[in-house]
C-alpha cells in the first residue's frame, strides 16, 4: 500500500526538487510514495485536508500548534516531516501525546544560509544595491555610499553550529576578529582562531553582530532595547536564523536613534503572514514591517537565505529519508 504524504505550503520549486528527488536512486520505498501538494499553510483551519494521510510535510511558517496537532491525530496523522532545521513552530509535547513521529532536516548545506549571511554583511557596508540603481539611471556619483574595511574589524557570532561555524570560516578569510557566544563551546570554533566570550562582551565590542542560534523561550527577543544599549553606536545586526531573536519595535527605535547603523534581515517575526507569496498588488497591514523597510540603512530579504539549488536538494533527500525511516524524532538540540 502507497503510503499518503501531504506537503504544505509548496511552490513551484518544492514539487520540482521532491518529484526530481523521487525519480532519482528510486527505491522501493520512494515509489511506494503517493505525494499530494497544497498550496496553502497548514494549520487548524486547514488540517481536516489531512483526513486519509499517513504524513504530512511541513515548513517553517506552518503553524503546528496544540489544535492543529489534535486535528492531524483524529485524521490518523502518524508523521510530521518538517522540511527545515528549526521546529519551534510545532508542539513537541502535543505531538508526543497524541504519538505523531517528529522529523526535521537538521542540517543542510550550512555554507548556503552562511554565504547569505555575508551577502547581506557586503551590501549593506558597500550599498551594492543602491550603486546597481544609480548606474541603471545614469548616476555615477559615489556620495552615500562609502562603506568600510571589514579586515580587522570585530565581529560577533551568536551561536556557533554548523551555520554559525561556516560564517566564521569566512569571516577570519576577511581576516576578522570574531567572538562567539554559545552554552556549548566547541574546540573546532577555536581552532578557527575565534574567540568564546559572554553575550554583554560581544555585543559591546563588535562592530557586526549575526545571529545564528535557535529559537528558544531563553533567545526569544534576545535583541531588545536592553541588549541595544550594550552595542556600539552604528553596530551593523544581521539576523538570518529566526524572526522571534529580535523585538522589531525595539530595531525600529535603534534605527531612529542611530544606535543601529545598518539592518541586515531574511527573517521576520511575523513572516508568516507575508513571506513566500507575492503581496506587489495589496496594502501590507503590518506597520512595523513596514516602517523597517522605510529605513535607507535596512536590507530585508524574504527568507531565502536556504535557496540554492544544493540546499534545496538535501533537504529534499532527507525528507524523504525520514519519511522512510519512520523512527526518527526531534532532536532538541
């Protein structure tokens, strides 16, 4: 018997890089896969398409809370595949109760979401983008967008897994000083020539800050106005891990007072309600959003620090393997 899979919020590319994935070292598993694809989020309201569905895959701005998660268990739910490293959208508890399985794709290609990370760094210290306008208009003055050398500048590195750790490999190449902070320190981040120091010394002596850690009730508004008034004046922030690390109202005011010199974010507390659709024809109810996006120093991307071609691969490999391998569970690490 095939076994009945859901995914949720799917694009054009997630059927392009899961139906490519199936057809690819076919096993008997794989073909035994009877794929359904929605567009839309998965959550309470949406859960009862689930009826008849062995596993239902999920992304990141699916809301797997309580209810929903009691839906899928009256709809026979056995396996939720998450199809991204962070899971802080799901209900462990409420999935271990009602003994639906828990998968992620812990990770994937890090360098992808670290490279996207210097991307972000780069253009807003060189106004790249703002320099690609002026010569497509026939401006080639320079005044407004002088940057700075980042050799020798200090950089801090919230969290030091395997994204945080390829950031820093990039960043000493730029010949850095980088200072990290993490519960757990790891040998192979010193020997990259970084150094481990308390959260209050990174952030008042860096002149970048990049979060990569997790989203967790102890980092949830990790940068607040509190934390903003350790950093440097004109500190550059970079967030590409998770949209709950920082309190945008908190960035709005750092913006507003000069104590945020520049913003570099693919994620957004809120996203769920606008990333991954094309909103060019409505009027974006969220104010805070879009009062960011009014700030000359602010580069918002729309959560595409995962997507390469690599990235979109592995994930897609390993979801499947999960989905076969119907023992693997979070791990809460």
């Amino acid at each position: 018997m095939k076994k009945k899979i859901a995914f949720f919020s799917t694009q054009d590319y997630d059927r392009h890089v899961f139906d490519a994935a199936l057809k690819s070292n076919v096993s008997n598993q794989k073909k035994d896969m009877d794929i359904t694809y929605f567009e839309h989020t998965l959550c309470a309201s949406t859960a009862p398409l689930c009826q008849g569905f062995d596993v239902v895959v999920a992304f990141v701005n699916d809301d797997l809370n309580a209810k929903t998660i009691e839906i899928l268990a009256s709809c026979k739910v056995k396996h939720i595949a998450l199809r991204c490293a962070g899971f802080n959208n799901v209900d462990i508890s409420a999935a271990e109760a009602a003994n639906i399985r828990v998968s992620r794709v812990p990770a994937y290609s890090p360098e992808t979401v670290a490279e996207h990370t210097i991307a972000l760094i780069l253009t807003l210290n060189r106004n790249t983008h703002k320099a690609y306008n002026r010569v497509r208009e026939g401006n080639f003055q320079l005044n407004g967008l002088m940057g700075f050398t980042l050799h020798n500048k200090t950089v801090g590195i919230v969290g030091t897994g395997k994204i945080g750790k390829a950031v820093i490999r990039i960043l000493r190449g730029f010949g850095c000083k980088v200072l990290c902070c993490d519960p757990f320190e790891d040998e192979t981040v010193k020997d990259l020539g970084a150094s481990y120091v308390d959260i209050e010394t990174l952030f008042s002596e860096s002149t970048i800050i990049s979060l990569h850690c997790p989203l967790t009730e102890d980092s949830n508004h990790m940068i607040n106005e509190a934390s903003l008034q350790k950093m440097q004046d004109g500190v550059m922030l970079i967030n590409t891990s998770r949209g709950g690390l920082v309190d945008d109202t908190a960035l709005i005011n750092g913006l507003k007072r000069r104590k945020i010199g520049y913003l570099g974010l693919d994620v957004y507390e809120r996203e769920s309600e606008l990333f991954f659709t094309d909103r060019s024809h409505e009027i974006i109810q969220d104010d805070n959003f879009q009062r960011l996006i009014t700030f000359p120093n602010v580069l918002v991307t729309g959560h595409q620090g995962f997507f390469t071609v690599e990235a979109l691969n592995e994930i897609a490999h390993v979801t499947l393997d999960n989905i076969i391998n119907e023992n693997n569970t979070v791990v809460l690490d």
